[in-house]
C-alpha cells in the first residue's frame, strides 16, 4: 500500500495496491501489520460500519468526547468528500483540517485518528461508505461541530445547501464545542 502523508501528519491517506485486469480487480483493503506500522502504533478496531447516502447528504462533524474513535473509512460505492478536523487544544495543527475525494474508483481510505472531528458530503447520486473504528459507538458521548463553521474554514465542494440530520443542523461552533486536551 502507499501511505501519504497530509498537512496533518496524523491523518493519512492510504491507497491499496491494485491487481486488475479485464475480469476486474483484486485488493487488500485491511491488513493489521501494515497499518499499524504506517501509523506507527498498535490499532485495534472493535467496530466495522456502513452507511448509505444520497446525493448531497452531509454527515458531521462527529466525534465522541468520551471513548474516543479513531476511523479508518472508505466509499466502496460512489464519491465522498471526507473531511477530518484537528481538535485536540495541544497540537499544533489544531481547529486545521484535511478534505480528501475518496471513491470506489480510487479506492483510497482515510485515517481519521482519536482526537478528531470527522465528516464528509456525498458527491455522486448515491454513494456508500464504510468505517473502521477504535472504540464503540456511545451515543452519549457523541457530539457536532457545525460543517460551516468559519473557523475551521472548510471547503466543501458543493453546489447548493446539504442535506443534514437534525443532530447536524444543531453542530456548535469549534469555539463553543468540546475538545480534547
């Protein structure tokens, strides 16, 4: 696989090594010893999720402030812009972000560590996404950031309003949201 490293060094993009050829393609899409060297640490996933969007649906920016997840995620179907936003108080790429298109045809996947908020918006008809995670879902713990938030600045390419929860219309500003030390 190659790794490539973003303007957060934390979050990575990883691209599978590709066999195809006319009767179609072969890959590995998780393999745990070349993952955890890659990011350089021992990731245990406990959770795996798959989620189905229409065009224009935003989802995000989620984290859970207790229990912590960190995400690796992927479009195994149609295109996404995916967005992971740096909200730990002490690191120096903290309120940046990262957006990457992440396809079924570009196969790409996203690291989205712990202390991270994360997101994306669906830019094909349809598309579904799946998602590796470090700790349970605690819907007690979840909480929003507003994806417009001028703060963070994030350029979503969209051509008119998402289509968001009533949970994300409700996201708080990085100012006023929980964050991690």
């Amino acid at each position: 696989m190659n790794i490539i490293v973003t303007s957060i060094p934390d979050v990575l993009i990883i691209e599978p090594k590709v066999f195809g050829d006319e009767r179609g393609f072969f890959f590995e899409s998780f393999n745990s010893r070349q993952f955890n060297d890659a990011v350089g640490r021992d990731v245990q996933f406990v959770q795996d999720n798959h989620s189905r969007s229409a065009k224009n649906v935003l989802r995000g920016l989620h984290y859970q402030i207790q229990q912590p997840q960190g995400k690796l995620v992927r479009a195994v179907q149609g295109t996404v812009f995916d967005v992971a936003v740096d909200i730990r108080k002490s690191s120096p790429t903290f309120g940046q972000h990262v957006g990457v298109e992440l396809s079924a045809e570009n196969k790409r996947m996203l690291w989205v560590p712990e202390g991270f908020a994360h997101g994306f918006v669906v830019l094909s008809e349809t598309a579904e996404f799946l998602y590796k995670t470090t700790d349970y879902w605690a819907p007690e713990f979840e909480r929003s950031i507003a994806w417009n938030d001028a703060e963070i600045g994030i350029d979503w390419p969209m051509q008119s309003a998402p289509n968001l929860s009533a949970k994300d219309s409700q996201g708080m500003t990085l100012h006023d949201a929980e964050k991690f030390s």
